[in-house]
C-alpha cells in the first residue's frame, strides 16, 4: 500500500504502537501486535519488505539453517536442515507479511521521532503520527562503511561496497583487493577466487568456526549449549556482541583451497598501489570494500531523536520476541519505551 492510498481521508493518524521497519525484526513484532489486537502500523522506507536482503549479493546462502530462521508462526518452507538462498528469505518475509495481513506502509520513511507529554511523534514524509509506543526495528546494516583511503584510488579504478556487489561478471578482469576479513569479505573472496586473482586484507582476525560440527550445524550445538537464549545484557551476551565469528570460513582454507592470497590491513592507498600494515604493496585492479556497517545513532536509521531524557529501553525489553537466531542476534534491537508483549 502506498502513503498516499493509506493516507488519503485521513487527518492525522493515531496509533497505539508504530514499528519502524519491516524487516524480519519488525515484522515478528507486528505477529504478537496483531495477536494483541493493538492499533498498530508498520512503516519502512522501501518499496517491499525485507529489503535488506535484497541488497546482497545473487549467491547469499544464509548461514544459519531453516530451523532457526523461523519466525513465529510461520515454519521456513523447505529441508530444515538446509541454508535457504538469499531469494528464499526475501520470499520468505512476503509470505509472513502476507499470511498474517499486516498493516505494513511502504516507500515511507520516518525522518523524525520525538516524545512530547508522554506520546511520540513521528514525522513520515511530512505527515505527524502519534503513538503511545514506538518499536525501533531499523535493523543494523543500513548505512555502508567505506574507509576514507577509498578516496585515494584513482578514478576510474572499480570499487565497490559488498552492499553493491552482485555477482563475478559484474567485476572487471584483474586483481581484485577485498578489504575486511569478517563472512562477507571472505564469502565474496571464494566466489571471486573462481574467475579472478583475488588479495584478501583482513585487518583483524576472526575466529574460525566450523559449519558443521559431527554431522550437525553449529546453531543446533549452540542451542543445545543454551547459548541461543543468552540475554544480550547477560555476561556472555555483553562478551559476544563485541567478538565476531567467521561461520563456515578459515583463512588456511582460503588460501589453500581457493588460492586467494592474504594481506594484512590495508593501510594506504594510491592510485592503483595498496599499501598494507607489514609494508608490502600490490597493484590492483579493483576494490571490494567489505568494510562493513557504520554503527547506528538509532539501530541503523538515518532519522533525528529526541526525548526529554534521551533516553531509550534496551532490547531486554524486546526479549519476548526474540523468536530465533535469525531476527534476534544482529537485528533491531532497541525500542522506545520498555514494550511488554504482555
Ligand atoms: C551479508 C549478510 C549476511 C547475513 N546472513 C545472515 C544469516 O545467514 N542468518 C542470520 O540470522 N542473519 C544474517 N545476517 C544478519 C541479518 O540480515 C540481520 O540480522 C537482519 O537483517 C536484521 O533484521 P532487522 O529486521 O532488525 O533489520 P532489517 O532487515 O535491516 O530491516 C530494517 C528495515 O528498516 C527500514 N528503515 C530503516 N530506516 C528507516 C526509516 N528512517 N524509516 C522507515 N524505515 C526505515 C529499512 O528500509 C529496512 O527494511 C546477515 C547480514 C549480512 C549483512
């Protein structure tokens, strides 16, 4: 539906709860709303749902498998054993959308919040809508990082962010740099490494863990560990969300199998000369930045905040809808005013 359809007869809008993205976060939390039966609306600012996964590239497999990429009350279709492709969770989350009819508005993008007299106001596109309550589901990989170095190549030299790469093709021939040594550098290093030479740099290491482990994917051991349910505000949880893990990837296996050869940090760049931390220099062809994401003002908006306190409730609050690895490890996790699923 577009603002203009939703809106149209419509003075000003009230809600008891606004959720602010319709990704996987924000569309399990429009499942128990509308369970609730609370007035509610979902906003996002793309065109269709799940949007974030229609930014990566054609090959994506997740890497975590059907089993836990559920969201409630909807099973992931197919062999729950396997890693659905990036167009199977985009599907997916229509499908959710679609199955539990939620009241999504699309192509609108919230560029203010603000809480006056214990209400919050948004402003959508130059529309105001209030809410007693406002869900923050902006998810964390909004806003691409790219090192200031990158301004040091010479023009015309290709680069990219891992958010624009899409496929091999789509890279011109040669040497091709991918910077950063976290899944997406190294998942896009193997694919490369079939039609192109590719340096990886990898600034800090990661440690490696295995896929699977005697016959079983490593969410089922982590589970079964119990550290699936771990609180983000617990002691492991305050530990693991500063210690990133490469699933399924080592650089001995990079370097071996794929022939991908590996630099330390880039730490210049000229013209078409890298420079890395142990001195050593290589002539590229191209860039691949998978420099990640730029920390978040407000759980990867781009919009202005502002309480009488400044204050926001920590995903602690949003703990009865964390549902399954794929919406709560690396997903939403802030929302104003401590929200109870009651
Ligand atoms: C390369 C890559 C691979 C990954 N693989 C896996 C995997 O295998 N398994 C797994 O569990 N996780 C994986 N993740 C992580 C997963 O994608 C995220 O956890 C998930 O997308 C977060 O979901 P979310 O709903 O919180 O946010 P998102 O899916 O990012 O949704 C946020 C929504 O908010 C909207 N929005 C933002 N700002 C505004 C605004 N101002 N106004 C209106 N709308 C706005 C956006 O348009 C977007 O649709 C991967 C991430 C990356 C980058």
């Amino acid at each position: 539906m577009s603002r203009a359809e939703a809106r149209a007869g419509s003075a000003s809008r009230n809600f008891d709860v606004v959720v602010i993205g319709a990704g996987q976060a924000g569309l399990a939390i429009g499942y128990f709303l509308a369970r609730q039966g609370r007035r509610f609306l979902i906003i996002d600012a793309a065109s269709s749902v799940g949007s974030a996964w229609r930014g990566r590239w054609d090959s994506l497999r997740l890497f975590t498998p059907r089993r836990y990429d559920s969201l409630p009350g909807l099973a992931f279709p197919g062999d729950s054993d396997g890693y659905p492709t990036r167009d199977e969770a985009v599907a997916y989350l229509e499908l959710y959308a679609k199955t539990f009819d939620l009241p999504i508005e699309l192509n609108s993008v919230v560029r203010k919040l603000a809480a006056e007299n214990g209400k919050y106001f948004l402003e959508v596109d130059g529309e105001r809508i209030t809410a007693d309550q406002v869900v923050v589901a902006t998810g964390p990989f909004q806003t691409p990082n790219v090192p200031t170095i990158a301004g040091d190549l010479a023009p015309g030299v290709f680069q990219a962010h891992s958010t624009d790469y899409r496929r091999p093709d789509d890279v011109p021939k040669g040497r091709i740099l991918v910077v950063g040594g976290g899944n997406t550098g190294f998942q896009i290093a193997k694919e490369l490494s079939k039609t192109h030479e590719v340096q990886l740099a990898i600034g800090s290491r990661q440690t490696p863990l295995p896929q699977r482990i005697l016959g079983r994917d490593l969410f089922w051991w982590l589970k079964k560990a119990g550290l699936l349910r771990t609180r983000v505000d617990s002691r492991i949880g305050r530990r693991a969300q500063h210690r990133d893990t490469l699933i399924g990837s080592s650089p001995r296996e990079l370097k071996r199998r794929y022939g991908v050869e590996l630099k330390p940090r880039l730490v210049g760049m000229d013209e078409r000369t890298a420079r890395f931390a142990d001195g050593t220099e290589s002539e590229v062809g191209g860039v691949i930045w998978a420099t990640g994401y730029r920390a978040p003002i407000i759980g990867g908006s781009t919009f202005q905040f502002s309480t009488p306190t400044g204050a926001f409730a920590t995903s602690a609050g949003l703990r009865r809808f964390r549902t399954s690895t794929f919406s709560a490890s690396r997903g939403s996790t802030r929302v104003a005013r401590r929200y109870s699923a009651g």
